[in-house]
C-alpha cells in the first residue's frame, strides 16, 4: 500500500513538472503574442513628437477638404493650386487643406455667431448682418492669406534675383555651365529662388528639358523678371549666342529695373505721407498756434 500511494505521489509530481513546463512555454508565447500585437498598435515616435498642427490639425482638415473637393467646381480647385504653388506651398500644406479652412471657417463663424447670439440676445437683423459678415469673412480669408503670401515671396524673390544673376554670370563666365551654374547658386545662395532652381535641376535630372523646367520655374514665381531672364537663357540656348553675355546684360537690365522700381516709390512716398500729416500733424499744429487766439478771443467777446 505504502509502495502504491509512493507511485502515485511520483506520478503526480511529474506530471505537474511537465504540465508546468508546458504551460510557462504557452504563456510565454502568448505574451510574445500580445507584445508584438502592442507594437504594431503603438504611434510610432515621429507621430508622438510631431506638433498639434500635424497631429490634429492638419487631419481634420484634410478629411474636411477631401469632401469640399468632390463639390467644388474644377475651376477654383486649379485657381486654388496654382496660388498654393505660387505661394510656395505654405505650411506644407496642399488643396484640401486649404479648402478644408475655407469649409470650416464658412461654417464655423456662423455657429460662433449663433452661440454668441443665444447668450447675448441680438436683433434678429444684427443677427443677420454678423453672419453673413462671417460668411463673406470665411470665404475671402483664405484667399486673401495666399495672397500675402504670394506677394511676400514675390518680393523676396525680386530682393534676391539682382544677386542670383550676379552669381551665375560669374560662374558662366569662369567656364562653368549653365547647369553647374545653378548647382552654384543653389549651394551659395539662400531664398526661395535658390529652391525653385533646386527644382529644375531636379526636373532635369529626372529627363524633363531645360526649357521646359525653366518656364515651369518661372509660371510657379510669377516675377516678370525672371520670365524675361528664363526667355533670354531660353533663346540663347537655341540660338547658340555666348550665354555669358546674355547672362551679364540681363543682370545689367535687373539692377536697372530695381533702380526704376525704388525710384517710383520713391516718388510716390511724399503722397502717402501726406495723409497721416493732414489726418494726424497738421490738427496739432493747428491746435498749438490757435488755440491761446482762440481762447483770447473768446475772453475779450465774453466781457
């Protein structure tokens, strides 16, 4: 009996050895599981450390613009690109983001207005107005900040373009080519310019022609000067002229345009300082030498 109840108590135990053996190799494999489950859910650390714009923003946007570009007419979508690439792509954003601001401000503000209306108990014709004040708002915002930022880089790339030429006649005329010229200009020089010739060297890697890149560059700028500059490279190149020359006359012709440019406002500044002075200086003046007439005046009639 004791031999049988000895057996038992063995068999038991390693059969509970084994099971546990068993059963920390599944539970094991079950946690490797679950952990290789959790890493695939996890936000990677690019998403985490990327700013409130990218994460929330940005998105919501984009989900917002995508159902305003199945709407909106072909016609603005290609207007809106085009200021967009003129702009310079502005917060790395593209068209629907754009159209998703334009959606949620046309939205938004009339709701804004609502509540501020339900807590501050407007006339219905105030309420009115305020909205489609809001409305006219949203629509124009968006538009109106491309173009500032259109015009602020225009401007750049018109401070920049004397100094550019400069470089790249410089260049050309020491031996380099055209294409080596630019790779100069791209590596010296920084702005918006040196970025956009960045682009067509890259554009004439990839197999597209030089003329075409060039008046792609200048169509994405919008300067008149640089189209003239792309036209006079342009045809130099067909023609076969000594591109150094066209190059330095072409600078010559920049510098003289700013020249023009800073001469005409120039001349236009006497008109604009005219209406603060009648607005702001000339009262003062005015107050200054007859104000103690006008109080003696009034003195000698009151007595």
């Amino acid at each position: 009996m004791a031999v049988f109840l000895l057996f038992i108590s063995l068999s038991c135990f390693l059969y509970n050895v084994f099971n546990l053996r068993e059963s920390s190799k599944e539970s094991i494999s079950r946690r490797l599981n679950y952990i290789k489950q959790q890493s695939n859910d996890i936000i990677p650390e690019d998403e985490l450390g990327a700013s409130f714009k990218e994460r929330i923003i940005k998105p919501v946007l984009e989900n917002v613009g995508k159902t305003v570009l199945r709407l909106a007419p072909k016609e603005l979508i290609a207007n809106m690109e085009n200021k967009i690439i003129m702009a310079g792509r502005p917060y790395s954003w593209g068209v629907k983001n754009w159209l998703g601001i334009q959606a949620f401000m046309i939205l938004g503000l009339p709701i804004l207005v609502l509540l501020l209306y339900i807590q501050l108990r407007m006339n219905l014709s105030d309420l009115f107005i305020i909205i489609l004040a809001s409305v006219t708002i949203g629509l124009l915002f968006p538009n109106m900040l491309l173009n500032a930022k259109i015009r602020k880089r225009q401007s750049e790339i018109t401070k920049s373009l004397p100094d550019i030429m400069d470089l790249l006649t410089v260049s050309v005329e020491a031996g380099l080519t055209f294409d080596s010229a630019i790779s100069k200009v791209v590596e010296k020089m920084p702005g918006p310019l040196a970025r956009e010739f960045e682009t067509v060297l890259q554009e004439i890697k990839v197999g597209k022609s030089k003329k075409d890149a060039l008046y792609q560059m200048s169509d994405r700028v919008g300067v008149q000067d640089l189209r003239s500059f792309v036209s006079a490279v342009v045809q130099a190149d067909q023609l076969g002229v000594s591109l150094g020359r066209v190059l330095r006359l072409q600078s010559e012709q920049i510098r003289h345009n700013r020249k023009q440019r800073i001469s005409e406002k120039a001349m236009k500044a006497p008109i604009k300082m005219l209406i603060p002075m009648v607005v702001f200086i000339f009262p003062v003046i005015f107050i200054v030498l007859l104000g103690p007439v006008v109080i003696n005046l009034i003195d000698m009639f009151a007595k």
